[in-house]
C-alpha cells in the first residue's frame, strides 16, 4: 500500500511496467533481477517475450548496464 499525501491540488498517477519473459522460470535465481531491470529498461529481452539469459553479453549491451 502506498499512502501519498499533498498539499496542493495536483494530477498524479502511479504506473506499474511489469515484463515477464517466457524463458525466465520465476524459479530462477536470476528471475528477480531480470524483471526489476526489465521493468525500468535497464535490460531488454531478445524480443518482447524472449531473455535468452543463456546467450552472450556483446559489449556494447553491458556499455549500457554500467552508463544507467
């Protein structure tokens, strides 16, 4: 629950970006990690449903994990 309180008359909305992949088990050690990141954009998937947390990391991909 989150309790948010102004002093003022403002719009605010509170959105929530939750991406699952279909090859990240929520067993996985990892699972946690990769859907925080994925959710704020820190990290993409291969395609909108596809990780391929088995594949290589090319070097301008981690060029971004180290910049955010």
């Amino acid at each position: 629950m989150v309790n948010f309180q102004t002093s003022h008359f403002s719009n605010y909305a509170l959105g929530d970006n939750e991406i699952k992949f279909n090859d990240v088990a929520p067993g996985n050690w990892y699972s946690g990690a990769v859907d925080y990141l994925a959710a704020r954009e820190v990290v993409q998937g291969v395609s909108s449903y596809v990780f391929a947390p088995e594949a290589q990391v090319k070097r301008e991909y981690s060029r971004t994990w180290v910049r955010n």
